[in-house]
C-alpha cells in the first residue's frame, strides 16, 4: 500500500486547557482518539518554562503536577485500549539540558516547538525576531 493511502492512526502532539489555548482535559482527548480509532495519542501541551513569559499560552508551573496526575489516570483508565504517551512541547535552548533531562523523568519524549530564538537582548517571540506582526 502506498503511503498516500495509509491513515495514520496516531497523534503525538495535543495540547488541554493546561495551555490556555485548547479546552478540554486530557480524559477527553482520549475519548475523542478511542471514538476515531487511533492507536496512540501523545499528550504533548506547552512545557512550564520560567524564562519565557508567554503565560497565556502555556501550562504554569505550578499546573505541571495537575497535567501528569491526568496523564497518568489516563493510563490507567484506558491504557488497555489505546497507548496513551506524556510529553511536552517545549523550545530548545543549549543552557537547559538539566531541566529538559528533568522533565524527561516523568516523560515519554519532549516535542520541539520553537516559538522563540535567543539574541544578544534576550528569548524572543520569533514573529517579533522575524518583523511578522
């Protein structure tokens, strides 16, 4: 079968409420994937990271415990039928290997979403760094 027939019946980036721009909790999600059949869903909402203050658009820190409790009662409530994956969506920056080794502890992968790139005045927004409005 060639591959532009194939469905792909995975997911590996999904984001919640936690992020401040989807609804829903992570029970939900997996509702939705079981009903269309898929296979694996990845939670991957936007990491909590302390330098960038984009606090509308990702889970605060103090969310982060709330986001792996719902993962987890996921798991167990229908891990026997679809393969649930915890993760976040996360930028990367070469001065924070501990943190991203930290997260991985509770994780199954990080997924990279560079919202932002550093320079010499800081992290900023890439529309900003690029002119786009």
């Amino acid at each position: 079968m060639s591959s532009q027939n194939q469905i792909m019946n995975v997911n590996y980036h999904t984001h919640m409420r936690l992020c401040r721009h989807a609804v829903g909790d992570v029970r939900d999600y997996v509702l939705e994937a079981l009903r269309l059949n898929f296979r694996v869903l990845g939670m991957s909402d936007h990491a909590p990271f302390e330098e960038l203050k984009d606090r509308s658009v990702r889970m605060m820190p103090e969310d982060y415990p709330e986001y792996l409790r719902q993962c987890n009662a996921a798991i167990e409530e229908f891990g026997d039928r679809i393969q649930i994956l915890k993760a976040l969506e996360i930028e990367y920056f070469t001065e924070h290997d501990a943190m991203y080794k930290k997260y991985l502890e509770d994780l199954d992968y990080l997924a990279l979403g560079q919202h932002y790139i550093e320079d010499p005045s800081g992290m900023n927004g890439l529309k900003s760094s690029f002119g786009l409005k």
